[in-house]
C-alpha cells in the first residue's frame, strides 16, 4: 500500500529536512514496494483460515504446516503495516518534507521491513511443504524487532505507530472472533481461549489509552508514556496472531516486554594456544586459508591484539550459542548460505533463532550479525575492535583485509 508515496523532493524539501536532521527515505520506499506483496499472502492465508473452518480443522491438532503459513502470514502485515504507517504519518504531519523522516523513524521502519522478506518466504516454504515446521528455526511467537529510541519521540511517530494499532488491531480481533466461535472442543480449552480473550483485551486497552493521551495534543513530556503504551499494544497483538495461528502454544506463553535471553558471559578461553583462524567463517575456511593476502591480514590482526583473550571469548559466546541453536549460519532466500563477512578474518554471518546476548549485546530473532575482530583503526590511534556488527547481509565481491599497514585488497 502506498498512501502516501511521496514525490520527488524539491531542493526547498531537502533544505527542510537537512535544517530539522531528517534521513531520505527512498531506501525505505523501495523495501515497502517490495513488501506489497504481503497482501496477496494475507489474501492466500486468509482463503486458508476459511477452508480450514470449513473443514472443521482444529489447530490445536491441525496441519503444523498450515499453522505456519498463517503465523509467518500475520508477522509479515504486521510489519509492513507499522512500516508503512510510520512513514505515512510522517509525511501527512508535514508534506513538505515527504520523502523524508526523522532518524528515530527510519531506523525503526528500517527494522520492521528488513524482518518481512524472511517471514513471507517462510509462509510461502510452509504453504508448498506440509513438512515444513517454522518452529525448528525460531522460538514463537517471535518479538517485534527492538524499538528504536528518541526522547521524546516525534508526535508524528506516535501517531503512525497509533495507525498502525488501529490497522492490526482490527485484523486482530476478526481473526480471534473466528477462530473462538471454531473450536469444535472449546470446553477443552477454555483456560487458553480466556487466556487469549484476556490478552486481546489488555492489547486494545493500551491502544485505547495512548489515543486517549494523544487527542489531547500532548507536551513532549507525555510522548514517553504514549510510546510506551503503543509499544505494548503492538508486542500483544503481534503475538496474538501468532498465537491465534499455533493455539499449543497459549498454554506455556508469558508476555513478558523482552523474552529473557541466552547469556554465555562466563566461558573460560585460553589464550595461550588457539587457532588463529578460529575466528574464521569455517564454511569458508579453507577458501581463506589459501589466499596469501588473507593469510597474512589474519597473522597480523593476532600480532596487534593486546588481549587475545578477549577476543576469543566473545568467539567461545558465538560457538556455544551455534550449539545450543540460538543461532545459525544465515541463509539467502533461496536457502543459499550468504557466505563470510568480507572484513579480515572473514568471519561467519549468523542469523538469530532465540534472544540471546553475545559480547553484550542483546540480539533478537530474525536478527543477522557477524563478528568482526580488526586493528585497522589503531594505525589512527584507536582501539582495538571487537565488534558484533548487526545488519542486513547482502552477498558482495568486495574484500577488506583490514590490515593496519594499509594493505587492502580490491
């Protein structure tokens, strides 16, 4: 949907919004483009809630595919709908600098369409594969990406995030309406079915407040109180739907505002004998390995680390949570591994399945990130990086050897 696709910014709308440090959003537009298509998948999952109605389909004990198509369906409108809200509300506030958006603003619309492409093709994997189970890749329901911050947040912000309840809000409450008046052994399950009434209604009461508190045009003081009161709004219906989606999880769900996370923070490591390519992406060790270049970027970065130690611990983090299943290799649409980051030492690029923290940052599901160990910055007299770098990975030919003397490939 493009309400308000906006025009093409005359100099007068970029002297505006360079004056009040607003971002373009043509990036932005093109990711909404894209995500349109969201709604030919609502279409489809919603032809399938029908049928299965019709068939009398319980789903607590229906098909786990059909369940994930509409779980995967449901994450993708609601973030593209709070997307396109954001941006729309923003440019209503003030056309003169449509086109344009507070940081704050796109780095959350930023967040919300980059999850989109990954849950339609995962609705589309469980729609052509009966045995496609998408909770053996995620733990459900899934959070909302993290909100950005601002203080105080923008009043057109909170107007779109107040549109975009109101949109989610209504598909919400149709889609538990039929699902309540569907379940063939509802005295089997009134706890979870009161259990769902009860979030359902916290969800449009946290809605109905922030409205409330935004009619009456309020001080900047207020906007924290309205956001924070959205923000809940918008984490219950998300899970609503999922819920709705995979009834057997109702029972063991606490809607707690940020799912607790995996920590590995107290591994041991020891310094004194390790690998120096352990850092190393290992679907692509080998590759590495055999270029010259690397094989002395990587000997150097270790010769310029003043605490090994410290960078091999957050590696020990990266592999116990490989282990565990928090996260995983990350993939491309098509299910082809995206490859090492092209930095020195080429480390894996990780897609996160459950919350977990490593290196002390929290990561969240849907998340991608790599590690990224580099002396490159102390040739300006800076520190040593050890960094997890969040991002959406795209597939490059581009290589860095990050080498503090200046050698850098082409």
């Amino acid at each position: 949907m493009m309400a308000n696709d906006p025009a093409r910014p005359t100099l007068m709308t970029r002297v505006i919004a360079a004056y009040r440090g607003e971002v373009s959003t043509d990036e932005l537009e093109a990711y909404r483009r894209a995500g349109g298509l969201v709604y030919t998948e609502l279409e489809h999952a919603e032809e399938l809630r029908l049928r299965l109605v019709q068939d009398g389909v319980n789903l607590w004990h229906g098909s786990q595919a059909a369940s994930g198509q509409l779980l995967c369906t449901w994450n993708a409108f609601v973030l593209q709908t709070i997307g396109e809200q954001l941006l729309d509300a923003d440019y209503t506030a003030d056309p003169r600098t449509a086109g344009y958006v507070p940081p704050v603003t796109s780095r959350q619309v930023a967040a919300c369409f980059g999850q989109v492409e990954g849950w339609v093709s995962r609705a589309r994997q469980a729609a052509g594969n009966s045995r496609y189970l998408v909770e053996t890749e995620l733990q459900l329901p899934a959070d909302l990406p993290e909100w950005a911050e601002a203080d105080p947040c923008p009043l057109p912000h909170l107007h779109g995030m107040l549109a975009a309840a109101r949109a989610i809000r209504r598909h919400a409450e149709v889609a538990f309406g039929v699902f309540e008046q569907t379940v063939p052994d509802a005295h089997d399950h009134q706890a979870d079915l009161q259990r769902l009434r009860q979030l359902v209604a916290e969800a449009a009461t946290a809605a109905d407040y922030a409205e409330g508190l935004l009619k009456a045009d309020p001080r900047p003081s207020l906007h924290e109180a309205i956001e924070q009161r959205l923000q809940r709004s918008l984490e219950l219906y998300y899970h609503v739907g999922q819920l709705i989606a995979m009834p057997r999880h109702i029972a063991g769900y606490r809607s707690t505002p940020t799912r607790p996370a995996a920590t590995y923070e107290s591994l041991d490591v020891d310094a004194r004998d390790f690998d120096a390519w352990c850092l190393t992406d290992p679907q692509r060790r080998d590759f590495w390995q055999a270029d010259p270049k690397a094989r002395q970027a990587v000997k150097e970065m270790w010769e310029y680390d003043p605490d090994p130690a410290a960078t091999l611990r957050i590696q020990a983090q990266i592999n116990a949570a490989f282990r565990d299943g928090a996260i995983a290799y990350a993939v491309d649409a098509a299910g082809e591994p995206l490859g090492s980051y092209y930095c020195c030492p080429f480390p894996a690029i990780y897609s996160v399945r459950r919350p977990v923290v490593i290196g002390g940052r929290r990561l969240r599901p849907m998340q991608q990130f790599t590690y990224e160990a580099s002396a490159e910055e102390m040739e300006r007299g800076g520190p040593f990086k050890r960094e997890i770098i969040v991002a959406d990975f795209r597939p490059t030919n581009d290589i860095d050897y990050c080498d503090p003397d200046g050698l850098h490939g082409d």
